[in-house]
C-alpha cells in the first residue's frame, strides 16, 4: 500500500472517530452544548524574495474537549510565484490534534495531505508537475490567549516532494 493511501486512510479514520463521538451525544446536548466549544482560526502566510511571492490561507476549525485537548479539521490553499520559472497550486486538508499542558505551552500534531500542482516557464524545459505529498507535523509553540507562535517538524519529509526546503516550519497559529 502507497503511502498517499494510507495517509488517506488514516485521515479518514480520524474524521470517523470524531464523527463517532457526536453521534454518541444525545441531541439536546449537542444543541445546548456543542457550539459552545468549537473554536475557528487557522493561519495566513505571506512571502517575498527576490522574484519570488508566496500566499496561504488556511482555515481552521476544533473542538475543545476540555481546556487542553481539541481535535479539528483545517483547508490549505497556497499560489508560489518564482518569476519567470515556474507557477504552483497547492490544495489540500488536514486533521490537527492539540495539547495544551500548560497554559502557556501548546503541542499539536497535524496530518496534512496536499495536491501540488507546479507549471513551469516553456523555456525551461522541464514537464509540468501534478502530485500529493502527505505531511505529519509534530510541534510546539508558546500560547498566548488566542495566538501561539511555534515551530514543527514533518516526520514524512521528502526533500524531492516538499513544498518546502527543510522538514522544521515556523508558524502562527490562532483560534477564536
């Protein structure tokens, strides 16, 4: 079994799991209480270099559990730009995990699936690129109420297929 599919796999059961246990809440408590603790956020990436642009959005939404565990689902939509080399699309999902131990420490772990599709410049000669890449992110960050700005590491790092140059990705993450 390919490793795209047994990513997929997995991120299928993870969604079942969840889909599991509000199926197991009775529906006056999800009336009276779901909303209550799902919380939406996500991030939003912006890069400039030399010839180079780089957008992201990428929504997200959890459930809090309680005050340290949350388990989501979360979109990801990046265009690069290297001028005069190559254009690229990015589309995918993710189900994110979140620990909070202390208040001011939050762990996640984040299995993300993405669809790269890379066009480059005619003159280059080189042939248009269209594949997934899958992604487990393991991280930590420091929490400050709605914003935690930290740092995770993708296990599955394939430096041939990454949409980035080394497995260690800062980010900002926030959830309201």
């Amino acid at each position: 079994m390919s490793i795209n599919k047994s990513l997929s796999i997995k991120m299928v059961c993870a969604f079942a799991a969840v889909l599991f246990y509000f199926q197991n809440m009775s529906a006056q408590e999800l009336k009276s209480d779901f909303w209550t603790h799902v919380r939406f956020g996500g991030g939003l990436g912006l890069n400039f270099a030399n010839g180079f642009f780089s957008a992201t959005v990428a929504p997200s939404a959890v459930y809090e559990f309680d005050r340290k565990l949350a388990l989501g689902l979360g979109l990801n939509a990046t265009i690069n730009n290297l001028k005069n080399r190559y254009k690229s699309t990015i589309l995918g999902g993710s189900v994110i995990g979140l620990y909070t131990p202390l208040q001011a420490l939050q762990i996640s772990g984040e299995l993300e699936h993405l669809n790269v599709n890379r066009r480059y410049d005619v003159n280059l000669n080189i042939e248009d690129e269209n594949f997934w890449v899958p992604a487990l992110y393991f991280g930590a960050g420091y929490r400050s109420g709605n914003v935690t700005f930290g740092v995770r590491y993708n296990v599955l790092f394939d430096a041939q297929r990454s949409i980035f140059a080394d497995p260690w990705v800062p980010f900002v993450r926030f959830f309201f």
